[in-house]
C-alpha cells in the first residue's frame, strides 16, 4: 500500500495539487519554493498538502519536478 493511493473517506488531493501547480506555473518556467508555499496557503489547500510543500528544500523547481516531489499528476 502507498501513501499516494487516497483512503476512503479522505479527499483525494491530486486534483488540487495539479490546478495550484498549473496557477503557479503559468507562463512561469520555474518558482521558488517558497511562492509555491504562499499560493498553497492563499488557496488554502489541505493541512497535508501545506505540509509536504513546506518539507520541499529551498530553491527554484520547474513543473515538473514540483509535480514528482509532491505526489501530483502533472509532468
């Protein structure tokens, strides 16, 4: 079992990790982590989601590499 599979009852977070992802991306090659951070919290995404954003290591991430660190569907 993985942590990635949603547990019943739970809402499954991919969705609103890929259209934060996709806002913070547009026309942007790549973002900071911290400006990941602050869109999460003005989205106000899920605790759990808040939480592995803010575990990513400082520096710039392209879509892609954002999307692979946090579990999204994008890339």
């Amino acid at each position: 079992m993985t942590d990635d599979a949603p547990v019943a009852g739970e809402p499954d977070n991919t969705q609103a990790l890929d259209d934060l992802l996709d806002d913070v991306f547009r026309a942007q090659e790549r973002v900071e982590q911290g400006e990941i951070y602050r869109r999460a919290v003005a989205a106000e995404l899920p605790p759990d989601l808040l939480a592995r954003i803010d575990a990513l290591p400082e520096g710039e991430y392209s879509v892609d590499e954002a999307s692979d660190l946090l579990g999204g569907s994008l890339g």
